[in-house]
C-alpha cells in the first residue's frame, strides 16, 4: 500500500502540474497538449477502432516476423548444436552477420519486397532470429547425453529424433530466447513503421506528429507504452506456464 | 597458441568464403538481380573507393559521434538514477513504477516528440538515442547499488563514512562490473538508434548514407554502407571490452 502510494505520487503531481499550467496560460507550448485533451484525442482514437486497427497490423506483422524467425532459428540451431563441429564452422559467420543492425538492412528491404507486410516481417524476422539462435544452440547442446544416447538405442530416424527427445528436452530454455525476441519483435515493428512502412501503430504516430495533431501523437505514445507493459507481463507470465510444463523432463 | 594450425578455423575461414564465392558466381551468372545483390567484389570496389575519395569517413564520424554522445548521455544519467534508486527504499518507490511504465516504450516511438521539441537536429538525435540507451545501464546500476555485499556495507559504518563518501568509495566500485556490463548492451542499442533517426530525420551518417543509396539504386553502395555499419558495431564492441578489462583489472588480480 505504502509502495502504491509513493509509486503514484511523481506522475499524479507531473500530470496535475501539467494540466494546471496548460490551463493557467503558464505553458504555453503548443507541443506539450495537456493531459485532458490527450485522453478526449485517445477516447476518440479508440472508439472510431482506428487505433485498434493500427494495433492488430502492428502486431500481426511482428507475431509473422516472430514466427518465421522461431521457425528458421530453432531448426538451424537444433542442428548445429548437434554438431558441434558445424557450430564452430559456421560460428565466425554467424558472429559476423550478428551485429549488423536488424534497421540498416530496411533501404535492402525495400527494394525487394516494397511497402507492406513483407518489409516489415522480414525485418523483424531478422532481428528475432539471433537470440532464438543462440539459445537454441545452447539449449540443445546442454541436453542430457543419457537422452540423446536413448534416441540412438532406439535408433530414431532424425526428424523423429528431434521432435520426440531433442525439442522437449530443449524448450524450456528455448521458452527464454522465444521471449526475449518477441519483445524484441513489437519494438522493430514499430521501428520499422515509424521509419518507413506505411502501416501500423508508427505510422499513426508519426502521422499525427506531421498533422500537428499534438493530443492524438501522446495518447498513442501512451497506448504504445501500455501495449509494450501487457506484452512483458503476458510473456513473464506464459514464461512461468509453459516452462512448468516441461519441468518433469 | 597450442598448434600453429587449427583446422576448424581453416574451416570455418573456408566456409565464410565459399558463400561469398558462391554470392560472387551467382551474381556473375545473372542468377541473382545484381540491383539486388551486388557481387561482393564489386562491393568492395565500391567500398575500397569510397574510403580512397574519403565520402565514407564523414559519415562513419558523425555517426560515432552521435552514438557516443548519446550513449554517454545515458550512461551518466543512468548511472545517477541507478545509484539513488539501488541504494535508497524511498527512490525506489517513487521512481520504480513510473520507469517500470515508460521502460517497454519502443525507443523509437518517442522520435516524434523529440523531433516537435528539438527539430530535425542532432539534438534530437542524441536525445532519443540517450532515451533508448538508458535502460540496461539503469538496470544494471540499479542492481550493481542495491546488491553491495553486507560486509562492505558494514565497513563503511565502521569507518564512519557519509552516504556521499558510502556511495564512491564503497557502493560504486562494487556495482562497477555490473556498471559495464550495462554500459555495452547500451552501447549497441545507441548505434541502432543512431541509424533509425538518421533514416528518420535525413541527418547525414551511415544510416541516412544507406537510405540513400537505396534511393538511387546503387546497392553496391547500400552493401558498403553495412560493412562499415557492421565494422562500427564490431569496434565500439571491442572498445569496451578493452575498457571492461582496464577498468576491473583489480578484479582480476584478485581472484
């Protein structure tokens, strides 16, 4: 309670000051709003679905991206950590095409896939793959050697192999990668959008800066902050879930 | 250093090269679209004049410079909040909820608010990078101050140190390896940014410098550009890496 309390004191005197000065003629930058006309912009935003329609283009393209990274890094990470000779031959390639800003490769982008969806997903995908990659990697390079010696009594076919022993055995700390990139998936998309793509909640923003529309940019900064916060909440709390699962293994 | 000649590295080099051999005979077949996929070696004819004619150093400068300063910026600031949230109950409080709020905020959404207070202007970009950058250096600081052993803690008491006094010769030091560790994630976080309001906002650099050469189709000035983008990650890395073993060099000696 004491917490709660002390937590709300900055912002319920910032936003108060805010107001009160706007009101008083004290402000007088045009740049600033005020917070009550930040919230009539946002209602309005919100009841006429634009913004929810802004929401779902974002994140659908962020959940493609997401998607076809988790696809492309888990299977190439379960192989090379397989094989550890591989993992070290491809290793210097990987570590120099790793740094590259996922951004910088938006202009290369553009050229092939034009505006749209596929700009943007590819650019998240980009960016996604690389934790999904290494943790992967990680992950199945720390199976139990008994469980992998079991596949070979067995004498699993490989695909069979990887679904049954390796991907169970491994999910739980591919489960970490998995979160750490879709955090890092919503944040390219917006990037992306704010830069360039003409679609989704940047787009929006950046629009209603160019417009002047002052009131509407802050509401969807804040609608941005509070889409980013229920994201790490959901994913801190389907981390907990869904490594239970597992955990028997 | 036990053999002078390790074959996985042989391999490895090998590897690398050959998707660049395959890259360079495919785009010399036409197979793939050179205004896509320039071959490599006229990249690096490209990249080679362009560091002769010197067009490629300005940009590279001005895109370090903003990076640094924007990371500096945040460092300091992430630094001084850290220390006052990781070593006080009350910070923690009033400050914790807010920055928990703001912290999931892509950092390039506040490029439009930034751009309305400052312009189109190096200030804008320095301000958003140091917004961007902030966070794993506050984090870590935030760590680094409230995770003190006890025993220094109490060494302080004993020496009858002030909060000042507690706070640079006790707590800093031994937040320090956190510190840095922060300090290298947000470095790299500062170089994206500074790429995404140069694209943004048409501030000359290597990301504007890329942007443009799409514009124009010259890819093979496009692929120069991401070579020296990579180079600059891949240094500022390394610088701080060399920074990590200098600075916690008394770390080392301990243990």
């Amino acid at each position: 309670m004491r917490r709660l309390l002390l937590g709300a004191i900055i912002p319920v005197l910032l936003l108060g000051a805010w107001e009160i000065s706007s009101r008083t003629g004290l402000l007088t930058l045009e740049s600033l709003s005020r917070p009550s006309d930040i919230l009539v912009a946002g209602y309005a935003a919100l009841t006429d679905g634009s913004l929810l329609l802004a929401t779902v283009q974002t994140c659908e393209t962020a959940l493609l991206g997401l998607m076809m990274a988790a696809v492309f890094g888990i299977v190439l990470g379960a192989v090379l950590g397989l094989l550890p000779t591989a993992e070290r031959i491809a290793g210097p390639t990987i570590e120099a095409l790793r740094p590259i800003p996922a951004i910088a490769f938006m202009p290369l982008a553009l050229m092939v896939f034009g505006f749209g969806v596929g700009l943007e997903a590819s650019i998240v995908a980009y960016a996604c793959v690389w934790p999904i990659l290494i943790v992967t990697i990680a992950a199945v390079r720390a199976i139990e050697g008994r469980l992998l010696e079991v596949a070979a009594v067995l004498e699993l076919p490989v695909w069979k192999k990887m679904v049954k022993i390796v991907l169970p055995a491994a999910f739980a700390r591919i489960n970490v990668g998995l979160r750490v990139a879709a955090a890092i998936s919503l944040v390219v998309a917006v990037t992306v959008e704010i830069v360039l793509n003409p679609r989704g909640l940047g787009y929006r923003l950046i629009l209603a800066e160019q417009a002047l529309e002052i009131g509407l940019m802050w509401a969807q900064l804040v609608w941005l902050c509070l889409l980013g916060y229920v994201l790490n909440l959901l994913l801190s709390r389907v981390g907990r879930g869904s490594a239970a699962i597992w955990r028997p293994l | 250093m036990r053999r002078l000649f390790d074959p996985i590295a042989l391999a490895s080099l090998v590897f690398a090269f050959s998707l660049l051999l395959a890259w360079q005979l495919f785009a010399d077949a036409h197979l793939i679209s050179p205004i896509f996929f320039p071959s490599p070696l006229h990249t690096l004819a490209v990249l080679e004049h362009r560091l002769a004619d010197g067009s490629l150093w300005l940009p590279l400068a001005a895109t370090s410079l903003r990076m640094t300063f924007g990371w500096l910026l945040a460092s300091v600031i992430g630094i001084v909040l850290g220390a006052a949230i990781g070593s006080s109950r009350v910070a923690r409080d009033l400050l914790d909820p807010i920055l928990e709020f703001i912290r999931p905020l892509p950092a390039s959404a506040v490029i439009p608010v930034a751009i309305l207070f400052l312009g189109l202007s190096n200030a804008m970009s320095v301000a958003v990078i140091a917004f961007g950058a902030i966070w794993p250096v506050l984090l870590a600081s935030v760590h680094g101050f409230s995770s003190v052993p006890p025993e220094l803690a109490n060494v302080s008491q004993v020496l009858g140190f002030g909060r000042a006094d507690y706070l640079r010769k006790i707590a800093f030091p031994s937040a320090l390896p956190d510190i840095v560790a922060g300090l290298r994630v947000s470095l790299a976080i500062a170089l994206i940014l500074a790429v995404v309001t140069e694209m943004q906002s048409s501030l000359p650099g290597l990301g504007w410098d890329i942007f443009s050469a799409q514009r124009l189709y010259r890819s093979a000035d496009l692929y120069a550009g991401l070579v020296m983008l990579a180079l600059l990650g891949f240094g500022a890395n390394h610088m701080i890496m060399l920074l990590e073993s200098r600075v916690l060099r008394w770390r080392n000696v301990r243990t």
